[in-house]
C-alpha cells in the first residue's frame, strides 16, 4: 500500500525485510482465531453448539426479552472470533493480513485494535437493526475486516493514489449484496451470509478511520 512506506526509514522502505513480517495486533488476531478454532475441535458438538450461542451474535437476544446479560455484553466481541470452518477461517485471515497489515503500521497496535474491533461490534449492531427478530447466530471477523478494508480505501484515497471511492466501494457493495442473497461467498460453504453486517462495517470503516490516525507533531 502506498500508505504504508511512508514512515518506513532507509533506502528501499523494507525491501530487505523477511517475506511475511506481520505486524503485532494483526499476528495475535490471527493466533487468537486459529486457538479459538483448535479449542472448539476439543468439544464435543452439543457443548460446540452451546457455545455458538451464547457466544455467537443473536439478534433476538437483545430484541426478545433475553436476560442473558453475559452472552448480550460480550457477543458483540467474541462473534467475531468464531467461524463456521476453517476455510471460512481462511479466507477472513488472509484478508485481515493483507488489509491489517498496512493499516496497524499507520494506526499503531492500540488503535488498530480498537478500530478492528469496534468496526465488528457496529457491524454485528446493525445486522441486528435489519434481522431482529432471528435466532440464528452471526459468527466470524467479516465485518471487522470489512471495516478494515474501508480504512485502507480511505486512507489510499487521502494519499490520492485512489481518485475516487465510488467506483470501488460501488462494486464491492453490490457483490456483497449479491453474495448475501444469492449464496456463494468463498469460505462461506453454503452457509447464509450476513451481507448487511459486512456493509456496515465497510461504511463505519470508511467514516472513522481518520479518528484512529495519530496525530502529527
């Protein structure tokens, strides 16, 4: 990303780096999903499914009464490290180090985690805005990374080497919506896809990521 070389010291801006060198927040994220994913491997399918639902996002627990004050305070983080499989996981990981990589060396670790992180929890809220009546609990860090891949469209466009946002924000809305109606989505496995989270984190990332820039000095 151009963004991210430009505080980069020496000739070559880490050309002689090691080939994959993520950075902190985005290496422990990815650990912490692939634990999380090794440990429900250890469970047993009622208690994997128990788990799912209190710690998966379920609208109609904050819409039907629910007073499971636990799962309803900490759902909103820890559906988001929760997956359907591990090719679901796949492809959210690769996405987080491509897009979270440049995005935490501009942020730095603190930022970018409350950025990811609260770019997952508006997505899950605003899935819960359009579905709230449902049952069905989200899972996986898609909203979270779409929030950080409107931060890297924003930031390319600050630093003008993406003219305009329409075009692919445009494209990248409309395949979600397809995806979200019509099935499909790589890593998804048939499974329906909470297309209207993944908007809402894109839009919140494009809207918020220059609150999360540091400052100059």
């Amino acid at each position: 990303m151009p963004f991210d070389n430009a505080q980069r010291p020496g000739p070559g801006r880490g050309t002689s780096e090691r080939a994959i060198n993520l950075p902190p927040a985005v290496l422990w994220l990815i650990g912490i999903n692939v634990a999380v994913q090794l440990l429900r491997y250890l469970l047993s399918d009622d208690a994997d499914s128990t788990l799912i639902q209190q710690f998966g996002l379920v609208p109609a627990n904050y819409t039907g009464g629910s007073h499971d004050l636990v799962s309803q305070v900490l759902s909103p983080v820890t559906y988001q490290f929760l997956h359907g499989g591990w090719m679901h996981l796949g492809v959210n990981m690769i996405t987080l180090a491509a897009f979270g990589t440049p995005v935490e060396r501009l942020l730095g670790v603190r930022r970018f985690i409350v950025f990811y992180l609260s770019a997952g929890v508006v997505a899950g809220f605003i899935h819960i805005l359009f579905f709230s009546g449902s049952n069905d609990p989200v899972i996986g860090a898609s909203g979270s990374i779409s929030g950080v891949f409107g931060g890297v469209l924003m930031l390319m466009r600050y630093v003008g080497s993406l003219t305009s946002l329409l075009p692919v924000a445009g494209i990248w809305i409309g395949l979600n919506i397809f995806f979200g109606i019509f099935g499909g989505t790589p890593g998804a496995a048939g499974e329906q896809v909470a297309w209207v989270a993944h908007i809402g984190g894109f839009v919140y990332g494009l809207l918020v990521i220059r609150l999360f820039l540091p400052r100059r000095t």
